[in-house]
C-alpha cells in the first residue's frame, strides 16, 4: 500500500486530526445528501425540433419516494382471473408525472413550464394538470429520452462509477 493511500484509524489520531477527519466527514456526507438542490446535478433540456428550439427548462434529480410516488400515482388495478388483482404501470403519464416532478420551477416566475400561464394554456392544450401538459407538449420520443437523463443524474446509470475498495 502507498503512503498516500493509508489512512490512520480515529485511535491512532490526535484530537485535532480526529476533529479535522469528522468536519470533513460531516461535510462531504451532507454535500452528497443535498443532490436535488445542486445546480451541478442539474440538466438543461432543449426541445428542438425543425432545427428551432422551442422551449428549454431545467430538471433535476428524483429521490426514491419521487420516483415510488410517480408510479404509485399511474398504477391502473385490474380484476384478473380467480379474483386475483393486477397492477399495470400507465407508462405514458408515468413519464408524464416524472418530467413534471423532475423539472426545476423558472426563477423569475417560481412556476415550473407546464404550470405556465395554466388559465390560458391548460384550455388550448385540453388538459386539466401540468402532468397532462408534459404529455400534450413532449412527443413521446422526447419524453423517453429525457426521462433516460433524469434516471442518469438521479444514479441508476454509470455515469459516475461507484467504486468498490475492499480488498482481502
């Protein structure tokens, strides 16, 4: 092992470098904890179509109960055969209701995209939610894509490796 690479045990630190050790500790844990609120993490989406971008807006990380209300919000219940009850994702508005949840509110106005000027664009769209407004603006291959990113930067790719350093 490299001198670099050895790390004291807390019994083998003086107070000063134990307390050193713990602010660091305590600093990077809540760093890591604060993931939705980063604007690191965060995504700029461009909506081109035609060579014109028509619209961008910002999203950001899910969390687990994010991502659990999402689905638990587009599960349809079916009666099946012997009176045994099925769930079936409705994945169309579930990436609907993930993009929704996933996009950052516009910093001037404080109102995510689909919630815009909601008197006048949820009639022209036929729509009664924001949800439904991702779904009646977003092609389906748009919304497939960008619910790919929001998986990435909420963790469930590669792209940042997790890396495993126990050794025997």
């Amino acid at each position: 092992m490299e001198d670099t690479e050895k790390k004291l045990a807390l019994d083998q630190m003086s107070d000063d470098m134990v307390e050193e050790y713990e602010g660091d500790l305590m600093s990077a844990l809540l760093r890591a904890s604060s993931y939705k609120q980063d604007e690191s993490e965060q995504r700029r989406i461009k909506i081109q179509r035609n060579g014109v971008v028509l619209l961008t807006f910002i999203i950001r990380p899910l969390d687990d109960e994010e991502f659990k209300t999402c689905r638990d919000k587009n599960l349809k219940e079916k009666a099946g055969k012997f009176g045994v009850r099925t769930e079936k994702l409705d994945r169309k508005r579930f990436l609907n209701q993930a993009i929704y949840t996933a996009t950052v509110p516009d910093e001037k106005t404080g109102v995510k995209l689909w919630d815009y000027n909601k008197a006048e664009l949820w009639p022209k769209l036929s729509v009664a939610s924001g949800v439904d407004a991702v779904g009646a603006i977003l092609k389906p291959g748009e919304k497939e894509s960008i619910y790919d990113i929001i998986e990435q930067i909420s963790g469930y790719t590669d792209d940042e490796k997790i890396t495993d350093d126990i050794k025997n």
